[in-house]
C-alpha cells in the first residue's frame, strides 16, 4: 500500500501493530517508512531512530534511515548510515551504490568510485552500477574509461537511457561531436522530450558550427519544457552571437500567460538583457514583475540595473538588502564589487576574508581581496602579487612534425578560422568586438589541437616546476606536478576588439597563447595595441589601481599567470584589418 501511494490508508493497521509491538524493529521501520511517505518529517526521524535502538545491526533500516536524511541535506549523518549499512551487510549493494553516489554528489570522486565498484561487483548484470561508474570517471575527467563503464551498461542493457545519454555527453566532453549527436538521437527515440538530451543535442550542434538546427532543437526543448531557463539563455545567446538581435529575447515574451511569472525565467530573460546593454528594456522586464521589492533574486537583479544606469549608491543599498537576505556566492561578489566602487575598502577587506574561508580556491575572491589590499596600501598585496614575477612569457617549442613553429602557426591559424563562424562577441565573457568558439578547444579530436596541447604542457611544467611552495598563497599552495585543462577557448579579435579587465575564477594557472598578433610596428597600429595588462581592476578606481605589467605578444609566445590575476588587453584601433587570434586555457591541480 505504502509503494503504491496509499500510505495514509496503511497507517491505522501499522498504528494498530506498534500498539500490540511496541518494540517490534520491523514494525517501527515500517512505520518510519510510512511517515515519511506523508511527509511527517520529525516523526519519521524518531521512529527510524528508535527501530535502531531497539536493534542497531538492521542494515535495511540504516540504509533507509541514510536516505531520509540525505533528503534533509544532513550529509554528515546520511554518510554516517549508508557506511552502518554496508559494516553489517558488506554485500549490501544498494547501500554501497547510495554510498557511491553521495560521494559522488559531495565531489569525493575515488572514494565514490571505490564504492560503486563495490556495488557492481555486487550486480554484475545491473546496467545502472556501471552507468555510475561512467558518471563517476567522466566528472573526474577519465573521459575513457566513462566511454567503457557506459558501454558495458549499454551491452547489459541497450535501451538504458542512462548508458546511451552518458556515453553521448561523454563523447561531447571528448570533442567528437557527431558520435555524441548520434547517442543524443538515439536517446530521444527512447524519450522523445527528455529535456537533458535536447539541450545537449543543441550544444553539440552549436559545436558542429549548425547554428539553425541547434535553434531548432532549442526551440522543440522550449515548446515541450517551457520553463528550461537554460534553454532560453541559450536560445537568445545564439541570436544574439549570430547578429540576430529581431529575435534576441523573444522567446521569453512568447511563454504562456500562466507561465510568465517563473522567477527563473524572468532572472535569466533580465540577465541576458543587462548583459546586451539594454539596461531601459532590463527595467521595463523587472518593473512588471510583482513583489519586485521583496523577492531576493529580484532586488539583486535591480541592484544590478542601477549599477549598470551609474546610481551606486541606490545600487550597494539594494546589494546590502540582497545579501543580508541570503550572503551567497554570486550576491557576496557583487555586493563587495559595488563596496570597492564607492571606496568602502575596509569593509569589502572583511567580508571578502570570510567568504574565502568557505571557498578558498576562488580566484575572483582572492582578486577582490588583492584590490582591497592594493588600495589599502597593505603589504600583503605584495606577497600575493609578488611584483608580477609569476606572470611570465614563453616561446612555446616547435611541435613535432614542424620544420618551424611558423609552420605550425599558420597550420593552427587555419584550423582555428574554420570555427570562428559567429558574428558577435558572448554576452557573459570578457570579449568586446570579437567572437570566442564554443565547447572545449583542446578536447576536439584533431591532429594539431594534440600537438599545440603537448607542446604547451612542456612550457607549464617548467613553469610550475620555478614557482616556490607557500601553503596559504592561492598559487603557490596549490602547487602540483599533476595537472589537467580545466578549459580551453579561441578569441578572435578585430577592429576596436579587446577584453575588459577580468580574472578566470575557477582556475589555478591561466593562460593566453598567440597564434596570431597584429604586428608590433604599424603606422596604423599604436605600439600597445593588443597588449596584455595585468593588475589593474575593471572597477574605474583611479590612479592608484595602476596598471603593473604590460606585455607585448608575438606569434607563437605563451603568458602564464596566477588565475586571480586582473588582466585585459589593450584595444586595436577601430579601423584596424589586423586579426589577433589567441587560444587561452585554464590549468587546475589534477589528483590523476
């Protein structure tokens, strides 16, 4: 009655068996179960609790207990039961796959793995443990062996869902887009709108450079889910890059009347309209939503329109609102950006040092607090900045199979022309007057994209191998021989193209390789046009936040840097026909 949904009509008879069973271990479960089932949370709680006191060794009531509890986001304890479980019954695979996938979700990547080993072994004919299994390698970027767990899942099983959909977004992280799109088709014949695999089916179509099928397939993924907010940001990017600004942000305004009013949609449809600039439509969008005034996401976003419109101080009133409402991520950054903006440098120093005690490795936070530092004429910008003496230019060397790295250059350039198709620059990047590739670049299965890899990872373990170890310093205590790409793009530039100052927030070493760069002596070309800047913040804060180190690239040279450096570049000139064509990368510590 309980797995068919009747559990309030099995409650009286269980009422009636723990009356005659007070004590009964059974019964108490049952009865925990069921509560649970009406959603009586506490009564729940203490009755799974007491089934265990009465006996504790029931790995059942453990697992069950597990469950609940992770529901509650009680990790801690969920943890601490899933592994009670799997003590008293060490063939208990449902609890070590549970076990597994908390791991997972927790992000502790080989101890999830050694647990859903277990399980598998445990049901070697189950295709969902070996899914798990691909799920696990490919968020841990052992992008081949995810190819073979999902493949023994799809032998066990070949109409799982599970194994055909992992194993095509795992062919999507490997840059090998057609196997990938025929999995993602084959996943809808099975489930026609399945939501996850229409929107990757439209990724992968974006990376395929089709840009109207991937409208297509956004717009049935929106006509059968219209409340896919990600979908929609898509959609309008896709417009917008393609220079089709007659459909930029229309599909928000053809939902469904009683579908208008998804707090979601309205954030994502206001995010991409103050992202284009069109800050006036931004506020028309935000001053027709109700309860503007007291919904959090809604004052953060009008935070935003007046920043954006110059009124600072309505805007850090409206922040101070939003993040003594809810003090997380993205409002803390914002709130302690406008703080820098009207020169609150004491207080901004304060929060920032208690936000990077939750997040230690977030490189925006540690740029924030390095302009709180720099403008409080700190020593301790000193040490985190260190005179700029980690940022540092490279030639990279001449890739096998190359008489001559110009050689290689002009092979890579051309390469690289083929997938700069779009038109306008990304709406949340740092580009201005160019356009980016989408996808990850070094993840794409060709021939000269692994040469320039390689030859790029002999230039940053000699990098790596001359910075010194400092256990508290977001560079230096990170230090690691091991390391993977975490992310990879293209930019081209054009006339008038630079990148604003910015920081690469989930790195560790970040990057800017050129293979193409205007040349350095033009009459129509300024001397530092198109050079890269580093230490200055894009707050506008005057004459003290100068720029500290100014670069000057040539094809084929490599600048590596700390991720939570401040850098842009300086802008060509608007008339300028010159390209400048870089492929820049994150690096992060790899456990691998």
């Amino acid at each position: 009655m309980i797995e068919s949904g009747k559990a309030r009509k099995a409650l009286p008879a269980i009422l009636k068996l723990k009356e005659q069973f007070p004590n009964e271990p059974n019964i108490l479960h049952l009865a925990a179960i069921t509560y649970e089932s009406l959603n009586n949370k506490s009564k729940a709680k203490e009755l799974f609790i007491k089934s265990l006191q009465v006996k504790s060794d029931q790995p059942s009531v453990h697992n069950n207990l597990a469950n609940f509890l992770k529901k509650q986001k009680q990790i801690e304890a969920a943890r601490h039961h899933y592994e009670k479980a799997v003590h008293f019954n060490s063939k208990f695979a449902e609890a070590w796959r549970n076990l597994a996938i908390l791991e997972y979700e927790e992000s502790n990547l080989n101890v999830a793995y050694e647990h859903a080993i277990k399980a598998a072994n445990l049901t070697p004919t189950l295709s969902s443990a070996f899914s798990l299994l691909g799920n696990i390698c490919r968020k841990n970027d052992q992008l081949s062996k995810a190819i073979d767990f999902f493949q023994k899942a799809r032998d066990k099983d070949p109409k799982s869902l599970k194994a055909i959909y992992g194993l095509a977004i795992t062919y999507s992280d490997l840059e090998e887009p057609e196997k990938a799109l025929t999995l993602f088709e084959g996943a809808l014949v099975l489930a026609p709108t399945m939501s996850e695999a229409l929107y990757s089916k439209a990724l992968t179509e974006l990376n395929l450079g089709r840009h109207n099928q991937a409208l297509e397939t956004l717009e049935k993924l929106i006509e059968s889910n219209p409340l896919h907010a990600e979908a929609h940001k898509t959609l309008n990017e896709v417009y917008w890059q393609l220079g089709n600004k007659t459909l930029f942000c229309k599909s928000y305004l053809k939902l469904p009347r009683g579908k208008r009013d998804n707090r979601e949609i309205t954030t994502a449809h206001i995010e991409s309209l103050i992202a284009a600039g069109l800050i006036e439509d931004a506020q028309s969008v935000l001053d027709g939503w109700p309860n503007s005034s007291t919904n959090l996401e809604l004052i953060f976003l009008r935070a935003k329109i007046e920043e954006e419109k110059g009124d600072l101080a309505k805007a850090l009133r409206l922040y101070e609102t939003a993040f003594s409402m809810q003090p997380d991520s993205s409002v803390t950054k914002q709130y302690l950006t406008a703080l820098i903006k009207v020169h609150e440098y004491e207080r901004a120093d304060k929060l920032v040092n208690q936000a990077l005690k939750y997040t230690p490795n977030d490189q925006l936070l540690w740029a924030i607090q390095g302009t709180c530092w720099k403008m409080l004429e700190d020593q301790r910008y000193l040490w985190l900045s260190a005179n700029g003496n980690y940022i540092r230019k490279f030639v990279i060397p001449t890739p096998k199979g190359f008489p001559r790295l110009d050689d290689f250059l002009l092979s890579l350039k051309k390469e690289l022309l083929e997938m700069h198709k779009l038109k306008e620059r990304p709406l949340f990047q740092s580009v201005r007057s160019g356009v980016q590739t989408p996808g990850r670049l070094f993840h794409k299965n060709q021939p000269i994209i692994h040469s320039l890899k390689e030859s790029l990872r002999e230039v940053i373990a000699e990098y790596i191998s001359n910075i010194p170890r400092d256990t508290v310093h977001p560079l230096l205590g990170r230090k690691s021989t091991n390391f993977k790409f975490s992310g990879s793009w293209s930019v081209m530039l054009k006339g008038s193209g630079h990148h604003i100052s910015h920081v690469h927030p989930l790195g560790w070493i970040s990057s800017a390789f050129y293979v193409e760069t205007p040349p350095t002596e033009s009459e129509y070309l300024p001397s530092n046009a198109g050079d890269i800047y580093f230490g200055r913040s894009p707050y506008q804060l005057g004459d003290k936040d100068f720029i500290e180190k100014q670069i000057t690239p040539t094809k084929g040279s490599l600048v590596l840097f700390p991720s939570h450096t401040w850098h842009g570049t300086i802008p060509l000139p608007n008339e300028s026909k010159h390209l400048r064509i870089t492929t820049p990368f994150d690096v992060v510590p790899s456990n691998i």
